[in-house]
C-alpha cells in the first residue's frame, strides 16, 4: 500500500499497546518514540511530529471515557491525533453546476496530463459527461498526451495542435463546453513558478473563471511540498491539492503533512499508474488504513464504480440472510476483480491488512478467483443456484468443462462454504468488531457498523 513502511511502524506501536498489560508513563513514552521514529523515516517535518506526539502525550494523561479501556482510549487518541495531522475530514468536489470547470496547474514532471485523464475518468465513473481540454501549447508533445488518454479514459477531447495560444484555444470550443457536466482543463508546468507561469494561469484562470484551480504537486519531493503549495496558492489562488505518485515513495509522509498544515487542501491523491488510480483524500479512512483498521468509505466508492446501489442492497441481503448461491459468490468476484488488485481492496477492509498476508499468496488468490470463475462457467444453472448438490461425478464434469482439476473446484465449494459460515458470524450490529477480533483488530469509537 501507499507509505508501507509507515503502516508497518504504526501497526506494530499500535501492537505493542494491545499486548501490554497496562497502560503507564513508561508504555506512553516508549508510543511516543515509536511515532515519531515512524513518521521522520516517512520525512515528517520534525517540527509537525514533535506537535503532534506532544498533544498525543497531553491527552494520553487524560481518564479513559466511560465504555472504553485505557488501551483502547490510547488507540482512539492515536488514530484521532494523526486524523487530524493530515487534515481531519475529506474536501470533498461537489458538481454545483454545468459545466463545472476543473483547472489543473503545476510545475513540469508533477504528473498533471496523467492526473487529468485520471480525473475525467472518476467523474466519468459517477455518471458525469466531460471531456479533457488541452490548453498546454508550450511542453512537446502535450497535445497528443492528452488525445492518447482521453481515449484511455473514454472521454472526449478538446485541442488544437497548431494553435500556440492557450487561450484562443479556450474560445474556440465555447460553444460546445454547455454540452458538458464536467471540464477538466489541462494547463502548461514550468521548470519553476516563474513570473511567465503565474501571468499565464491568472489570465486563463480570469478568462475560464474554473469552479476549482487543482495543484497537481509529486508527493516524491516531500517537505518541498508546503512551499510549492503556499507559493501557488499566494500566486493562483489554488482550491486544492492533488498529490500524485503517492505509491513507491517513502517521501510521500512528507508531501501529505505539509500539504495538510497549508490553506489549499489535499483533494486527491495518485495511488497507482493505472487510469482508475485515483481516490478521494479522505483522512480519516487513510489513518484508518495506515493503522491496519480498513477504510470502509472507500471501499464503499470502489463498489459504486463496479456495482448499482439496488444491486448492491439485494446482494447484501442476501448475503445477511445466507440464502447466497454461486450465481451470487460469482457477482460478488467479478465486483470485487473489477474494484482493483486484490491487495488493494483487503487494505480497506476492517481488520484484513491484519493478517498480514504475503504479496505472493495474495497473487495466488488473484489467480484463485480467475479459475472459479471459469469453473462457474461450466457450470448447470440448477448447480450454481444450489451447490450442495455438485456431487464427486459433477465436479469430475465441471473440471473437464473448465480445463481445472478436481481439487479446484472443491476449493471453490469449500469456499462457498466458508463464505456461509461467515456471514453467520456477522449477523447482527456490532458483529463487525467480534469479526475482527477474531483477526487480530479493532476498530476505534465511532468506526464500527
């Protein structure tokens, strides 16, 4: 995931609270430590992580509220602490009317052509028309970057190669921008925010007049992130931040906290290279991530962009009743294949990252879900609507049909199975929590279903 080496810190501090016997000085001292070696290797500017654990430290001494234990209170403190560091609350791109205009500004090498088709392709995923309009006439070949991801993002474009003046570029398509919920304007970087840049982006920015002016910053240069983020927002008057290249880089900690401490807000981040590798800067379900409790909202935005909310809530009833089959089972994969990695999904369940399941077995279970799925292509229907009756003659069948041996397809029933048993255990509100202590997790006050 995104900071892995963060998370790995964090989820062992937060280990050693809940193994410990009791709370005192000397456990609080030894958590304290722990943070701050975890968040300066993430390049934390020192002074936002001696801020943070002092205030840590201050209410650690506080009583535990009633219903919670001093451990438990101390888990809470941590993951509210550290909320509030990188922002306390999404901000959320409300569309409050057509078109609503998307400005994305930034310097050379931030990722901002790649972030615009990533954005045209989140609106377009929640059922908004947009197109992609190229007003970057100085970078070569800028123009055929955005042509060639529009068409990975399944949008139209709006650009004219042989012009070299950004804006008679925007008036020439002003008749067609009413035809659209969404714009996503993709301006030209500089080496530096020099006085050319700013002039530029401040006459497009008068002439456009965007509902929202992005900063599209490389979460790679770390602490350097606040001083980009104040100088646009002092110069262009920026709305918010987009911090891309968020996977990979361990300086990522840094370009988030000082983000988060300036007045333009973190909007977006980048988690991945793929299209769909975008996802809405929601802190507390980071935190939630990074401390190994799952991100529930998120996981949620995943589901939306792959399933409808009726199908979703006959799924889940289904599900809370038992009564799935495989026809349901298989729904739920391909819903889940069509989510993102496998690893990426189980990070935003509650309790999951605990189990700290190797990358390899990971994989294997990837190539898992592919095999029962052919495997439920040869299938009968009668078969997929009751399995229990998918006897030894059957299976032989099924593995024939769908070129897998036997013992895959029992792997398959087995799971089937298990998938029952499961949904057992979680019947009833506040089972989640049951469910992951069984995992070895807990979800703080507030997070639980």
């Amino acid at each position: 995931m995104v900071l892995d080496k963060l998370s790995s810190s964090l989820k062992n501090t937060l280990q050693k609270i809940a193994k410990s016997m009791f709370v005192d000085e000397k456990l609080i001292n030894e958590l304290i430590k722990d943070i701050q070696r975890a968040l300066l290797q993430a390049d934390v500017n020192v002074k936002l992580v001696f801020d943070l654990t002092k205030s840590i430290k201050e209410r650690a001494k506080e009583e535990a509220p009633r219903g919670l234990t001093k451990k438990e209170q101390l888990i809470n403190i941590v993951y509210e602490e550290l909320t509030n560091f990188l922002g306390k609350e999404a901000k959320k791109i409300e569309i409050t009317e057509k078109p609503f205009k998307i400005m994305l500004v930034g310097l050379f090498g931030s990722g901002k052509t790649t972030t615009a088709g990533k954005l045209a392709r989140f609106f377009a995923k929640r059922g908004y028309s947009l197109a992609l309009v190229g007003l970057d006439v100085h970078r070569p070949a800028a123009m055929e970057q955005i042509e060639q991801i529009s068409k990975q993002a399944s949008v139209p474009f709006l650009l004219n190669k042989n012009e070299k003046d950004s804006l008679r570029i925007w008036n020439q398509f002003k008749d067609q921008y009413n035809k659209y919920d969404v714009l996503i304007i993709d301006t030209a970087g500089r080496d530096a925010l020099s006085r050319d840049l700013i002039e530029e982006i401040e006459t497009l920015s008068r002439e456009i007049n965007p509902n929202e002016r992005l900063l599209v910053i490389s979460a790679d240069i770390g602490q350097a992130a606040q001083k980009q983020a104040e100088q646009f927002h002092k110069s262009c008057n920026i709305t918010g931040v987009i911090a891309t290249k968020m996977d990979g880089t361990a300086k990522a900690g840094g370009a988030l906290s000082a983000c988060a401490v300036t007045e333009a807000p973190i909007k977006f981040i980048g988690v991945g290279e793929k299209i769909e590798d975008l996802e809405i800067f929601n802190p507390p379900g980071f935190v939630g991530r990074l401390l190994g409790m799952g991100d529930l909202e998120a996981l949620l935005e995943k589901a939306k962009e792959v399933i409808t909310e009726e199908e979703a809530e006959d799924l889940g009833k289904k599900f809370l009743k038992g009564e799935f089959n495989l026809i349901d089972l298989y729904e739920q994969m391909n819903a889940m294949k069509n989510m993102g990695p496998l690893s990426k999904v189980m990070e935003m369940i509650p309790g999951f990252s605990q189990l700290k399941l190797p990358k390899e077995m990971l994989q294997v279970q990837e190539g898992k879900l592919e095999n029962w799925r052919h495997a439920m292509d040869s299938m009968t229907k009668e078969e997929l609507e009751d399995p229990e009756i998918i006897s030894a003659q059957r299976i032989d069948r099924i593995a024939k049909g769908s070129g897998l041996t036997a013992k895959d397809i029992r792997e398959l029933i087995k799971q089937y199975r298990q998938s029952k048993k499961l949904v057992k255990m979680m019947k009833g509100k506040g089972d989640i929590n049951k469910l992951m202590k069984k995992m070895g997790g807990k979800l703080p006050k507030g997070l639980g279903m």
